[in-house]
C-alpha cells in the first residue's frame, strides 16, 4: 500500500480504497494516539478501518482506544445499549516467551477477553490481519454449555503461567464466549467478519497440519 510518514494521508487513502465516509472524531483521535502515544502505525491504522467498518454496519457509536471502566478497548462500537469491544492483535510476544509463543498469545486472549467481561462488556470479538492465524482456544469459541470441566480447568492453568487469575475471573472464564473474529486486509482496506463456528473450523484444520 505504500504508507508515508503522514499518519493523516495514510488514514484518508486507506479510507478512500475502503469507500468510507470519514470519521473526523475517530481520524483526530487516531493522528493524536500516533503523535503523542507512540501507537504502532499498523495498530491504528487497523482501529481506524474496523472503526469505519463498524460504523457501516449501523452501529449507533463508535470509539477507537476506549477505557470501560478499569479496561482498554481497542475499537468500542455500541448499539441499542449493548457494547461491542474489539481487540486487535499483530501476535506481538515479549522475547522472554518467544520459546512458548502460541502458549502465551492463547493466555493473552483468555486474559483479556476475561478483563472485558469483567468490566461490562457484552460482545467481546478479536480482529487480525490476513497473514495472522487467530490464537483464539477452542472452548473460547464454544457456548458454556459445551465446554468440559477438564478443559475449563486447563484455560485456567493456562493463564496462571504467564497472569494472575483470581476466583471472581475464573467464574467471569467459565461464561465467556467470544462473539465473533473479523479479518482485515490492509491492501484491500476489506474487514471480513467470521462467526465462531467459522473461526473453529479454520483453527481446526490449521492445527491438523502441526500435529503428529
């Protein structure tokens, strides 16, 4: 796509591929996150695009880097008093856990999705780039009603190797269910949603190859 060192000229050419009517709230708040948070250029310009998409789709409200109560949401969208957080990941890991990446980026998402919750946020979704796999667990995708004990157990000790993990959190994990991923493509300045159905059977037949 070829970005400049202009946050504001990137933002507006990849608002123009994708057919958006500019946001001025979300594009100011965007050029100011870059300029005095240091926020990766990819990062924003990624809440800028599914905050637009959002906005499309009918959603009353939408706010990028939104703190709901002691949380930080990446992309806020709210409708008919329901709060919808997206979180975007590049699959960042700190070089302490490169040994145990997949591990630490799937209690990353459960620690998250549980801080959320926690905070009152209905709809909880996570959104990637088209060359990421979504490290998302299984049992995070299914209703509560489908998941084992033994599993819930194990998202547990999962995330008590890299976060703490208290009692109210662990009751806050047995309910959760993500609801839903979104794909974007820089190049295209496309946002796809997938339904967790979907991102199951993506994950599944990507695991099928690495198991022997």
């Amino acid at each position: 796509m070829g970005f400049s060192e202009d946050i504001l000229s990137d933002i507006e050419l990849l608002l123009a591929k994708a057919g958006y009517k500019r946001i001025d709230g979300i594009v100011g708040k965007a050029v100011a996150l870059y300029r005095m948070k240091n926020i990766p250029l990819n990062h924003i310009l990624a809440e800028v695009l599914l905050a637009h998409y959002l906005a499309s789709q009918g959603y009353d409200a939408v706010d990028i880097e939104h703190t709901v109560g002691s949380a930080k949401c990446d992309v806020y969208a709210y409708q008919k008093r329901v709060a919808h957080c997206i979180e975007i990941e590049f699959g960042f890991v700190p070089p302490k856990h490169i040994l145990n990446s997949y591990e630490y980026a799937l209690a990353r998402h459960i620690k998250k999705a549980v801080q959320l919750r926690k905070n009152g946020v209905t709809l909880i979704s996570f959104a990637y780039p088209r060359n990421y796999v979504p490290p998302i667990p299984l049992e995070l995708l299914r209703p509560p009603s489908l998941r084992s004990v033994d599993r819930l157990h194990r998202l547990i000790a999962l995330v008590r190797k890299y976060a703490p993990l208290d009692e109210e959190e662990e009751k806050v994990l047995a309910q959760l269910q993500i609801h839903s991923v979104f794909i974007f493509d820089f190049t295209t300045a496309r946002v796809v949603r997938l339904i967790p159905q979907t991102v199951e059977m993506l994950i599944t037949l990507y695991e099928s190859f690495l198991t022997w």
